[in-house]
C-alpha cells in the first residue's frame, strides 16, 4: 500500500483497512508502506512474502509496473496483470480498443501542443490519460477556462484528453472473477464527482440498486463486463459510466484496482449481493495468481 503516485493517501486507506479484514479472517497479513525511494523487491523479501494482496492505486502500482516485478519475482497477486492493467490504466490505448469494439464511451481526442482544438461541444472534460481518482480532472464549461484545464492535466501522467461530457446520471459496475456483481448509481451533491467527493466531503449519496430501469442498468452491466473482458482484466474491477438522458450507457474506463476505503463503490455493490467487506477482501485474496 501507498507507494509514491497521486493517489498514495487513498492507497494508505485501502491498505489499512484490507489489512485489518484479512486479520479478522484469520490472514498472516502484513501492511508493506511502500514509499518514494524505498527497494519494493526488498521489503517484500524481508517479509517473505508468499501472495500480495495489491493495494497500490495510480502510478506503478495499477499499471503493470508493479505486476510486471512480481511475475519476476514469481509471487502471486490480486488484480489484472501486466498488459491489462496498462491498458486500463492508460486511456487513450483502451479508449482506442473500445471504439474497435464498438463499445460505447464518450467521444475525445487526444490535445497535442498546438493542435486545433476538436469541437466536441460545451461543456467538455479534460484529463490526464493515466491517472486514476479523478485527479487533474477538469468539467470545462466555455474556451476562456480550457487552457487552465489543459495546464493541470498536463502536471499528471499522461497525454492530455479532450473528452464530451455526458449529461445524465454516474453509475459504476462491480465485476469480481468475469462475474458482474452489480450497479451502483452516484448522486454526488455538487456538480462533478471530483476526488475531494469522492474520499472527503461525505455527502455524496450512493444507491444499490441504482433507481434507473432494469433494462438500463442490464445494458450497463453488459457494457462495463464487455470492457473488462476485451482489455483482458482479472479478479476485481470496477467500470465507471455516464448514462444519458435517454438511458444510453458510456463506459469511461476500467478500474482494475478499485478502492476499497469506507466510501468506496465495490465494498457498496458487494454488501448488497450479502458479501460483507470482509469476504470480499478474501475472495479477491483467493483469486491472486501470477497473470502472465
């Protein structure tokens, strides 16, 4: 846990709270904090480390760098491997594969250096392509505010994206093992599901089941395992989308190492199929292989 990318506070978050569930379940677990400079091969043998359970968010840990070092240290994981963990981690590449397959995910394009800005209307999102927590995120509402936008997402990891917003509702799918576990719908109480709103306001409000129609959220579900299955995921996952005022779902992207903190979506969608926080830590643990 932790490790030295953005999103190390919300991995010292999963982390700690994986670690006390793995305990309760009778686990010999410990808790690695992987920091910035530290040798990852070495705290890893000084613990002599059987399986690791990954709970490393962002950079290195969710995009096949730290996958790849543990297929040569032969020691099992929890997650996607190498090649799907980069695929789901780097947007532009699956962005590309989605609309190979056809499946639905908002219009973009990537904004090169001096480049004419695409029209795909107002407002529009920018991001960084390989960043996760929606961090460098930015809901641009006219052109006076784009470049400020371009500016922060190009701080992060990644080529800057220019992406239509879709209007409509949030929603998030939990898949564990190939199998959807269900739909989460997110009704955040300011105008962007942004990382403060995500692990710090607390007033965003989560429904499992989401209120929209079975047959949206089965079109959904069908969608987001569809993602999962063509970038080769495996274990858990979760697939965020947008749905559109007429009820059209646009898979966003693969989470292959979703949180597992007191506000995160898997937990949520997992309890209601009767598998508390727990359990489910376990059953992610069961699934640890080498992938490659």
């Amino acid at each position: 846990m932790g490790g030295p990318s953005a999103e190390r506070e919300v991995s010292l978050n999963t982390g700690k709270n994986v670690h006390r569930a793995l305990l309760s379940r009778g686990h010999d677990a410990v808790a690695i904090d992987w920091g910035k400079g530290q040798d990852l091969t070495a705290l890893l043998r000084a613990e002599r480390v059987e399986v690791v359970w990954n709970a490393l968010h962002g950079t290195y840990g969710e995009d096949g760098c730290v996958q790849g070092l543990l297929e040569c240290l032969d020691i099992p994981y929890t997650g996607s491997g190498v090649t799907a963990s980069a695929l789901a981690m780097d947007k532009v590449l699956s962005k590309r594969l989605f609309d190979h397959a056809g499946i639905p995910t908002p219009e973009w394009a990537v904004l090169e250096e001096g480049a004419t800005i695409p029209d795909l209307g107002w407002p529009c999102v920018v991001k960084p392509s390989r960043e996760g927590s929606t961090v460098g995120v930015t809901i641009v509402q006219t052109l006076a505010t784009l470049p400020d936008a371009v500016a922060l997402a190009r701080r992060h990891h990644g080529e800057t994206i220019l992406e239509r917003f879709i209007a409509g509702t949030e929603a998030s799918v939990g898949i564990l093992d190939g199998e959807v576990l269900g739909s989460v719908e997110i009704r955040p109480a300011r105008a962007f599901y942004d990382y403060e709103a995500k692990y710090q306001s607390g007033d965003t409000e989560y429904l499992v089941p989401p209120t929209f129609s079975r047959e949206i959220d089965a079109a959904c579900q069908h969608a987001a395992r569809r993602a999962y299955k063509l970038l080769g995921c495996a274990g858990h996952a979760r697939v965020d989308a947008r749905i559109d005022p007429d009820g059209k779902p646009f898979i966003l992207e693969v989470n292959t190492l979703p949180g597992m903190t007191g506000t995160s979506l898997l937990p949520k969608i997992a309890a209601h199929r009767g598998m508390d926080y727990a359990l489910l830590c376990e059953k992610i643990l069961l699934g640890a292989a080498l992938r490659e």
